[in-house]
C-alpha cells in the first residue's frame, strides 16, 4: 500500500501546481520515495513534478483512459515508493464537459480511495473562507477533504482570522503559504512554460516551493493524512500486457502481435524543447511490443538515429522554434524521405505542425500539402474521435479518446484522407493519412488503447496495416 495525497482546489489558479511540486520536492528532500501523478490530460505539470523527485510524472486520465485503468495506472507509476501526491485539475468537482464527475479530481480521489487537501487562495476573504470549504467538504460525501492549505495569505492578522472561521468547519488546516514571487512559474498562450525551456530557473522555482512548503506546511500531519488512505486493491498496469478497455469491463489482456524471432525496430522520438509533451507510458508500450525507443532533439540533431524504422512526433511549442527548426534543414529533408519511404510516421499537434509545409511562413518539412499558423483562438478539449481509414495506429472504424490544446491552425484542417471523423464539439473531420503518416490535432494516451503501440510497431516491422 502506498500513502497517498490528492492536492486539489476550488478552481484553477489557486495554486495547486506550487503546493503539490513543493510538497513532492520537500518531502522527496526527507529521503522518501515520492511517485508524481497529476489528473488529466495536461503534458507540462508533469515535468516539473518529474524534476521535483527525479520520476517521471504520470497522468491519470478518466476520459482518455477510462476510469478502470486508474487504480492500476496509479500502481504501476507509485510501486516501489513510499508515497504518491496526486495533483488535480481545475476545480475539484470539474471534469470533461456534459459528462458529469468524469475525469474530475473528484472522480480520481474516490477512484484511489485517496484522502484531497483542498489548497485555497485566501488573498481576498477572510470569514468566507469557512463556508467555502464546508461547501467542497459537504458536496459529495464520498470524498474525504481530510484537510486545508491556506496559500496567498497576506499577513499574522489573515492568517489569524482564516484559522479562526475554519476552526468551526472540522477541516484542520495543514498549511499556511504567504505571497512569495520566487516560487512563481512563468506562463504563456498554452499555460506554464515547459521544464526544458528554463532548465536551471525550473531548478530554482522547484527549489524555492519546496522552501516554501517546508516552512508553511505541516509534513508530519501531511503524511499521517496520506498514510491513512486505505488499501487499494488494483493490479499495477503492466505495460507488457497489451489489453483494451471496454465500456464497463475488465481489461483483456493479449500479446503484441509480433513474431518472436522479429528483432528489434528502432522507433524515434522527437524530444528536446520544442516537443516536450509526452505520455511515459507511449514509450514503455512501444519498448513491450519490441521497438527499441531512442530520443532525438530537432533542434539539435541533423539527422534521424541510425536505423530508425519509425518516428514518433508528439506535441510541443514548435511555433517557438519555428525558426530554429526551419534552420536544420538536413533534418527536415531527413524526416521528409523516411516518409516517403512509408515509414510509420505518428505525429500529434506540433508533430502535425512539423510535417507541414510551413509555419507561419517559415518552411517545415513539407511532408503535408498544408501550412500552419498561430491564431488568437484557443482549442481547447476532450474529443471522441473514430478512425476514418486504415492506418498505422488503427483501423477504419475505431474508436478513440483524446483531447486538443493549441492556439495554431492548419489549412486545410484535413487531407483527401482524414485521420479522425469528431463527435463532439461538433462533428468535423481532422488530420492526415498517407502513406505511412498519420498527422493529426488530437493528442491520445495509449495506455487507453494500448493496441496502437502494437500495431504501430508491427508496421515497423515490415507487417499489415489493415
């Protein structure tokens, strides 16, 4: 059994990324194994989780994965360890829209049995702050608020009335944080700027919560919170055991489809700062279905690794590098001739963006008859997608969960075969297949349909699309 916290808040912008990087920093600065999880779809959180305990940072998604897969997920990331704080998404009882309580914070803490201290901004209330904690801590009686850190609290005074209203509400405050600009994370248009775009300042801001959590926080009444959680009875998610999740059933488990005398394919994928988003679990299913994954940097790197036989392009800020990336221009011919080849190519979002012919005006790999621009319009979503053809990731006909986060557009939006037909928002189809590419928007987490990684990698192999 593995203690566990779920840090979450009324709305966003409480500070729930401070507190929870903070309370994962400090408490792996004890010398205590912290596993980092954070709920939902988002791609940066987790980066400076990963950095605040040297782990990587795992997404418990309900939406995209389902909400079966949670609790084994959550074991697979948090074996080994001797305690896993869970950051939540938006506000607490927020989850995707018109589905009710799915993919909330809320959701997940009941999933996980999971105790929630409720971090709330307090810079301009005093008295009120009582009724709004009685309000979350009453609302779903199956969620357990085990306790309350006050953040932005301005002076002795605040803090003194803040404690005096919550002493009637029966929820103990943990933690007190007053104002403190250090700990602050710069933002831009698609949130927190990523780790690896400020390296040694991401180093100092993590550095700084912890700080501030040690002084402010209880860590003894925190962990005593977290090892109250009771036994979780969940299977860890074994990346190896390829399985698929059906609408109210179990995961059935099957084997990757690939020859046992098949060697080995060297599957590349993009990383660096321009593309930093990733799912930790892509690259454990695509290693259990026999690829070997190596890393390589746009930016950096003027070639494909040797051998590679397939390319993953996942999401990132490209339209940051976009000069950058223009510039290393043997790359660019180099991922345009593997995909002439039919090489299985998967891009998301900046990876679509990269096969481009141009971004903002600025050449790409032109592996796509389309360009790309930045827009003022946010897209912004969960998304049920079902496949339109054959491809390197599924067959016609699949379905798939996944979400969109950009603030660029690409004309045209789809090619003359679309990668996804979209139920919702509205019905539209998005996305290119050709050959061996499939470009599109829609960012998927795998772990939710774990067949993609066999299926991507047995194209790298040489074997069936259909």
């Amino acid at each position: 059994m593995v203690a566990r916290l779920v840090i979450a808040a009324p709305s966003s912008g409480a500070g729930k990324t401070t507190v929870a990087t903070g309370l994962m920093a400090a408490f792996a600065g004890r010398g205590l194994a912290v596993s980092p999880h954070k709920v939902g779809p988002d791609y940066i959180d987790p980066g400076y989780h990963a950095l605040a305990t040297g782990r990587p940072g795992r997404n418990l998604d309900a939406y995209m994965c389902g909400t079966g897969l949670i609790a084994p997920l959550f074991a697979h990331g948090s074996r080994g360890c001797d305690l896993a704080v869970v950051e939540g998404v938006m506000g607490l009882y927020d989850g995707a829209a018109d589905q009710g309580e799915l993919a909330s914070t809320a959701q997940v803490s009941k999933l996980l049995k999971a105790p929630v201290v409720l971090v709330v901004d307090a810079s301009s209330q005093s008295r009120s702050v009582a009724a709004l904690v009685h309000g979350f801590a009453s609302w779903d009686p199956e969620v357990r608020i085990g306790g309350v850190i006050l953040n932005k609290v301005a002076t002795d005074r605040h803090e003194h009335l803040l404690r005096e209203a919550l002493g009637e509400s029966g929820v103990p405050v943990l933690g007190v944080l007053r104002r403190a600009p250090a700990v602050a994370t710069p933002s831009r248009h698609l949130g927190l700027v990523p780790v690896a775009e400020r390296q040694a300042a991401a180093v100092e801001a993590v550095a700084a919560q912890a700080e501030q959590v040690l002084a402010g926080c209880d860590l003894e009444a925190l962990l005593a919170l977290a090892r109250s959680a009771p036994e979780l009875h969940a299977e860890p998610w074994v990346p190896e055991v390829v399985g698929r999740l059906h609408a109210g059933g179990p995961v059935v488990p099957t084997r990757p489809a690939l020859r046992d005398d098949c060697p080995p394919r060297r599957v590349a994928v993009a990383g660096g700062a321009a593309f930093t988003f990733s799912y930790a679990e892509h690259a454990e299913l695509l290693t259990a279905a026999g690829a070997e994954v190596v890393t390589f940097d746009p930016l950096r790197d003027e070639s494909l690794p040797e051998g590679t036989s397939g390319l993953v392009i996942g999401g990132g800020f490209p339209e940051m590098y976009g000069s950058e990336l223009s510039a290393n221009e043997p790359l660019r011919k180099a991922v345009a001739e593997l995909a002439a080849t039919g090489a299985p190519i998967a891009a998301e979002c900046a990876g679509l963006l990269y096969l481009s012919r141009s971004l903002d005006g600025t050449p790409m790999c032109g592996v796509l008859d389309a360009d790309a621009r930045m827009s003022e319009r946010l897209t912004l979503g969960y998304r049920d997608a079902v496949a339109v053809s054959d491809s390197v990731l599924a067959p016609a006909g699949a379905r798939m969960r996944g979400h969109e986060f950009h603030r660029t557009v690409i004309e045209p939006g789809a090619g003359a075969t679309a990668a996804w037909g979209l139920r919702q928002p509205e019905r539209r189809v998005e996305g290119f297949v050709q050959q061996g590419v499939h470009a599109s928007y829609v960012h998927t987490h795998w772990a939710g349909a774990p067949e993609v990684a066999a299926r991507f990698v047995e194209r790298c192999a040489g074997g069936p699309v259909a």
